[in-house]
C-alpha cells in the first residue's frame, strides 16, 4: 500500500512539473509580450479553438459604434483576430514581429490621440486609429505588414 502511494505521488508529481511547460507552449509568446510591452493596454484572447482576438483597452465612449467589452474596470475593443499558428509565426519570424510590434505602437499613440482631441474632432480621430490598427490583422494573418 505505502509503495503504491509513493508511486502514485511521483506520478501526480511528475504530471504536475509538466503543466506550467504545457501552458505555456499552448499561448503563443507575442501574446503575452504585447500585453507586457504595451502595459496591458491590448488584450490577447483564444476563443479556445486555435482562434485569437486581439483587443486594445478604451478609456472613454467612442464616437462610432462597435462593440465593446469590459471586464471589472476596463473596457476593450476588437482591433483584430489571427489564429494561433499566425500569433506562433509572428513570434518566430523577426521580419514579421518587428512591423507588427510597430503597429501596436501606432494604435496605441493613435487611441492617445483620440483622447487628446476636442469632441468635435473625435470622429476623425477615432477612425483613423481604428484604420491603422486594421492593418494589425494582416500583418498577422499573412505577413503583409
């Protein structure tokens, strides 16, 4: 019985050591650098069925509709959605993650804008940083960055 136990325990342990290595396989890394690197400012989220979307947080009502989501605190808005072999390739491939890592960088000055600016201009404002984020999903989808 005691030896069964102990067996039983190295097994658990065994199978315990291995699932921090699975999950971490299982979400691409520039997944978690771009909600790193930009300060959680976007959002990277699986539907669970190798689908992605990528949300970037909103601090105030936007002028047009979309849909928007929240969670306690703060609200995000889908900017792209890629698959996860895509987000894996960005990760691995530096001619496609240096231009993708810039683009984030340009939606996020861009939505900095659309808060700097007066409400009559917001409008303008808010499409034109929704137009360069939407050139984040085929950067990621088929490299064209």
């Amino acid at each position: 019985m005691r030896r069964a136990t102990i067996l039983l325990a190295a097994a658990l342990l065994v199978v315990i050591a291995a699932l921090p290595a699975v999950a971490q396989d299982a979400r691409p890394p520039l997944a978690d650098e771009v909600e790193k690197r930009f300060d959680d400012r976007f959002m990277v989220v699986t539907d669970g069925g190798g689908t992605y979307t990528i949300y970037q947080r909103i601090e105030a009502n936007l002028v047009g509709p979309r849909e928007v989501v929240c969670l306690m605190r703060e609200c995000y808005v889908a900017i792209a959605t890629g698959s996860e072999e895509s987000l894996q390739r960005a990760s691995r491939e530096p001619a496609v993650r240096r231009p993708l890592l810039q683009l984030f960088a340009l939606a996020r000055d861009a939505y900095a804008r659309v808060l700097a600016t007066p409400k009559d201009g917001r409008a303008q404002a808010e499409a034109a940083w929704l137009e360069g984020a939407a050139r984040i999903e085929p950067c990621l989808r088929e490299g064209r960055c």
